[in-house]
C-alpha cells in the first residue's frame, strides 16, 4: 500500500463515521414523528377490520425501545374488547421510516381479552344458493393459500426474539358460565417457550405447565403439555354447545411452516396425546378413555382447497388409520373423505376401540384379520352425485370370548327390556314361553311384505348394510340441510332395540355397526330369526309390543288374519309408534299423507315380487280401526294434530 493513501483511507473512515453518527441523530431527532406516523397506519388496519384502538403515552425510552403505558381495542359493533397494560418494546429503528414495526424484545404485565359469545354464533351460517344454485361464495372469494401465506409471514415477522408476558386473561361470556382461559409467565427466549395454561369455568380450575420452541429460523412450532391431575378442561364453545369437557395427561404438537408460497401453503407436523378424556352426551354416555393416539399430518391448503394428503397416518391404541380428506371450494363445492385400505389384528383392534365409548362390545376378544377401507365423495351442490363405498372384511377371523353381550342368545329365549327417555318402560320374554310370541309362519304374509318393503326392502340379501337406502339417506340430509332420513337396516334396529341404550349418540352409532358386522359376517343368527324377532318386539303403539298385541290393539284379531290394507298401515306407524292417532281425522278417515304411502307401497310390493299384483286388487286406503285402539277419537285431543303428522319424507318406504 503506498502511504501516500493512508490519509485518505483515514479521512473516509472518518467521513463514513461523522455520516453514521449524523443519521443517527436525524434519526433520534424525528423518531418520535416516525412512530407516531406508525401507530396512525396500525390504527387504520385495525380499523378497516371493525376495531377501534387507542394509545396511552406511547413514546420512546433510550434509543429504541417504545413504552406504552396502556394499548385498548374495542370491537365497533359488539363488546370485545382487549387491554394491554404496560407495554415495554424495544425495535428495530430502520423500518420505522417505511412504516414497518419490527420488534427485538417485547414484555407486558397483563393483557386482558373479553369476548361476548352471542347465542347466534353457535350457529353455522346459513348460505342461500343464489340464482344458479351454487353456494359458498363468501368463501370462495377467498383465495385461502394467500391469506394463509400473509399470515404466517406477518406471525414470523413480527414476533420478536424475546418476551415476556406476566399474565394473559382471556374471558369468554355466552350462554352458560363464562370461562377464562389465563397464560401466566410466558416467555419466550431465542425460540424456548414457557409458561402455564390455565381453564377456569364453573368450579373448575386447571393449570398445565406448557414447554416449546417458536423457531423463526426454519419456521417450526413445537409444543408440549403435561398435566398433573385428572380434571377435565371447560374447553369454551364446546361445553356450551355440545356439552363436551375433555382432559389429558400429555398432549404434543408440532408443524412445520416453511413449505409455503402464495399458491400452496403445506402444513406438516405431528400430533399426539396420552390418557385422553372426553365426555359428552352427544358422544356417549360414559367418559371417553384413549390411552394412546399420535397422527403425523401434511394439509395442502390451495387457493380454494383444502387437503390432507393420504401420507396423513394415525396411530390410535394399537390399531392405524390412512385418512384422506379433500374440501373443494371452485365453482361445485366437493367433500371427499376416505379410510385408505388398511389391515388391522383382529385382537388389536377390539382392543384398541376407546374405553367408556361401548358398551355391549366390551371385553370381546377375538383373533384374525380384518381388512378395512371408506370412500366418500359429494358435490354438495348435488346431493345426488354422492358416492359412498365401505366394507370390513375378515380373513381367518373367530370370536374367541364374547363381551358384554352374547350375540347367540337371538337364537334362544331371552329377556327384553323396553327402555324410554332411560327409564324402563316393560320387560318381557321373547320366545315361545310368552304367549304374545308368534311364530314368523303364523305372521300374516301381507305384514311380513308390507314391513319388510317400507322398512328394509332388501333385508334378506344384504348383509346388515343397504348401501343404496344409505345413500340415499345422507343425499336427502343433506339436501334437507337436517337429519330427515335415516338408513338403517331391520339388522341395525333389532340390535339397537336389544343390546343398545337408545340414546343418539356417535359411539352408539358406530357400535351399532360393529355388531350388526358380527351378527351377520360370523352368521350368528338367521335372517328368518332376526325378522321374526324384530316382528315381537318392536313397539306399536303406547305400551304395544309385538305385532300379537299390535294386530289386537287395532284391529282385534289374531297376526294371521291381517289383510293387505291393515298391514300396510302398521307398516306405516313403525317409525313413530305413538304418532298412529296422527294418520287419521277425528272422523276416523286416514290423512292425505297416509294415502300418500299406501299407493307408494303398494307399488314397491309387487315390483319387488313381495306379493302378486292380483293381491291388490281393490285394496283402498280405507283403514277402520276395530279393536281398542278406535276409541281414541272418542275422546277429545288437547294437542293440534297437524302438528304431530311425522315428516312425509320420513315414511318413504327403503328400496
């Protein structure tokens, strides 16, 4: 180097540094003007999304580090509102002069949240189709890769490398007890969380210590939970609306945010949890037991899709499942749904069904294979177009010792109780001990054909699933935006009527199954026998049981004289037994409806050769009531009938 340079190199460190220090004090001088020109474009974002905010002695202390006194949000159109008090902020200076906050260090002594919880946001937003019938619009104008995209790089942005955050109060009013979900002692240091998770609702207190990293580097949140006694968690929104509390001794997650662009964004992590407890009754009548289960997931979220690839695996007990699932929301809104085809021990798999969840199936062992798969798919724009394929299949499968309930004793004598809202309602033995038992020969032939063919048309070819009525069933439901069908089988009613409680519950559903699966794979009972149990013990009418007693109470003779009409009008009061005063004017004439039915009936009879069309021959709606049961009209109804008369689509006869 020639030391004629050596001044000039001096005087260019020294120019480089008086520019610096020059910057740094413009930069001191007009930073409090910058902030507040921040604070008015944060408040006019937060504006523009409904809230209102407002500042207490926002200003700095020292070189960069922002102290706010009290931050306050409200909700312009309800009471929400979030307080947060004492704030400390050190940022990065640079940003500012683009009106960009970039925070280093951030500490709070409390933030406060309320949240109104109005009874109409428990409901699911009703969408009207408009003029070409689609729906979802709202929804699809959201481009979901997008708004996901922004989000998760405004969450990495902004959080800073360190905070601390003394309590966090978050107070949830709705229709029941509020609930307060508090975080206390949160901090986070270069990526390490820690705090304490607290629920409190009613008289219960929970707090869970919450151990993690929030990694900005690669853009991965993992956290862990481990509680320390047996309590269940009132868990906001669920408890009011479903009545659902639920408890666990750990619970772990994980994703990864760093595969993203702005027209797909992949979520990929694992989730898994010990000694899960769940109670609801809308679930089941019993707490809920899984004492093991771990997913490892990948969700695609497109512009308008949403998906969990079929490389999603879940391990629940000892038993896994591959499940696949698409929501497509272009211009014919789509759900697809399947259970991958899979092979389960058949020992593992009893024994990994969720204790507490059944009741009958408890303790049942049995050793094989089974072989499971599901496929599901509905453009919910047309019901019609539903697909739905499942099937369990054994291989080398025996019952080894039965649980709860021994399946052979349909093929016996037993005693059947009758229950209703829970409570007993009669007892009685089915079998020929029970004068009331009428053999299947001794059934009058019209009956068998009439009931078979609005119940379950093809009862005696299918193995316990109708997958067509099934259908059908879930294409009206959903196009009646309500449950108004059902799809279950003569198979699904006489296990539902004899080993089940009849409380509508998922696990009671998906038991229900399961048996009608052993009964009729394992051919543990006859069709013949099945119907012929079903016949004498389904109710008829208030207190009726049996069609012996059904066949006196309305029409005062033996089950094997009913003719034609009269057994196409007990056929029409199965579904709801007490309802049958409900078919009829006060004069005794049947309603429209009924007559509705009959014509329907009478035609899938013969077209499914249950009797020949000859039997038809002037059959007419014309039903006279002759037994006990016409005096019910002599006496005067309180309640408006019209009122009553069961939903036409729910009589359509099963195909």
């Amino acid at each position: 180097m020639n030391i004629r340079q050596i001044p000039v190199l001096k005087l260019l460190a020294v120019s480089a540094s008086a520019l610096i220090i020059l910057i740094m004090a413009v930069s001191f001088t007009i930073r409090g003007f910058i902030l507040r020109k921040a604070i008015d474009s944060l408040n006019a974002r937060i504006y523009h999304h409904s809230y209102s905010a407002h500042w207490d002695d926002a200003g700095f202390r020292g070189l960069n580090t922002v102290f706010v006194k009290g931050i306050y949000f409200q909700s312009k159109n309800s009471s929400d509102e979030l307080f947060m008090d004492s704030v400390s902020v050190r940022i990065r200076i640079l940003p500012l002069f683009v009106k960009h906050i970039r925070i280093r260090e951030f500490e709070c002594r409390t933030i406060s949240i309320r949240y109104q919880a109005e009874k109409e946001s428990f409901r699911k937003p009703v969408v009207k189709p408009d003029a070409t019938g689609k729906s979802f619009e709202s929804v699809k104008r959201e481009d979901l890769a997008e708004l996901a995209y922004k989000n998760i790089r405004r969450m990495f942005s902004y959080a800073p490398s360190k905070m601390r955050i003394n309590r966090v109060q978050v107070r949830i009013s709705s229709a029941g007890d509020p609930t307060e979900i508090g975080i206390h002692g949160l901090t986070l240091l270069h990526g390490s969380i820690n705090a304490a998770i607290v629920f409190a609702g009613g008289k219960t207190r929970v707090e869970i210590p919450v151990r993690g990293r929030f990694d900005k580097s690669t853009e991965i949140i993992d956290l862990s939970l481990i509680k320390t006694d047996s309590s269940l968690l009132p868990i906001p929104f669920l408890r009011e609306k479903y009545g659902i509390s639920a408890g666990f001794d750990t619970l772990a997650f994980a994703v990864d945010l760093s595969g993203r662009n702005r027209r797909m964004v992949n979520l990929e992590g694992t989730f898994s949890f010990e000694g899960f407890i769940l109670n609801g009754e809308r679930l089941s009548t019993q707490d809920i037991v899984i004492d093991h289960f771990r997913s490892s997931f990948l969700v695609h979220l497109g512009p308008h899709t949403v998906e969990l690839d079929s490389s999603t695996r879940a391990d629940l007990n000892k038993i896994s499942l591959m499940p696949y699932f698409r929501f497509d929301l272009t211009h014919n809104p789509e759900v697809t749904f399947k259970v991958l085809p899979i092979q389960w021990d058949a020992g593992d798999f009893f024994l990994s069904l969720p204790q507490g969840m059944f009741t009958s199936l408890t303790g049942l062992q049995a050793k094989g294979r089974l072989h499971y798969y599901l496929d599901f798919k509905v453009d919910l724009n047309n019901p019609d177009s539903l697909w739905f394929d499942t099937k369990l299949r054994a291989e080398d499968f025996s019952i080894i010792h039965y649980g709860t309930d021994d399946y052979r004793i349909l093929n016996g004598s037993f005693l059947h109780h009758a229950y209703e809202h829970g409570r007993l309602a009669a007892s009685f033995v089915v079998g020929s001990e029970n004068t009331d038992f009428v053999p299947f020969e001794q059934i009058s032939p019209y009956l068998r054909a009439a009931v078979m063919t609005s119940e379950d048309g093809s009862f005696f070819y299918h193995n316990g699933f109708n997958p067509v009525a099934f259908r059908e069933s879930i294409a009206t439901n959903i196009r009646e935006k309500r449950f108004a069908r059902g799809g279950s089988t003569i198979t699904m009613q006489l296990v539902k009527n004899v080993f089940l409680t009849r409380n509508k519950t998922l696990a009671r559903k998906i038991e229900e199954a399961l048996i009608v699966w052993l009964i009729e794979s394992k051919n543990l009972v006859s069709k013949q026998r099945m119907y012929e149990i079903y016949l004498n013990l389904i109710e008829w009418g208030p207190g009726i049981y049996g069609i012996s007693q059904a066949s006196r109470f309305y029409f005062g003779k033996s089950p094997s004289a009913l003719n034609l009409e009269e057994s196409i009008f007990l056929a029409s009061i199965v579904p709801h037994p007490k309802w049958y005063k409900y078919s009829f004017e006060t004069n005794g004439v049947v309603k429209p409806f009924f007559r509705n039915y009959f014509d329907r009936l009478n035609e899938l009879m013969v077209r499914k050769a249950f009797i020949a069309p000859e039997d038809t021959a002037g059959a007419k709606p014309l039903i006279m009531l002759t037994g006990p049961a016409a005096q019910v009209f002599s006496v005067p109804d309180s309640i408006a009938a019209d009122s009553l008369i069961p939903d036409e689509m729910e009589l359509v006869p099963s195909l």
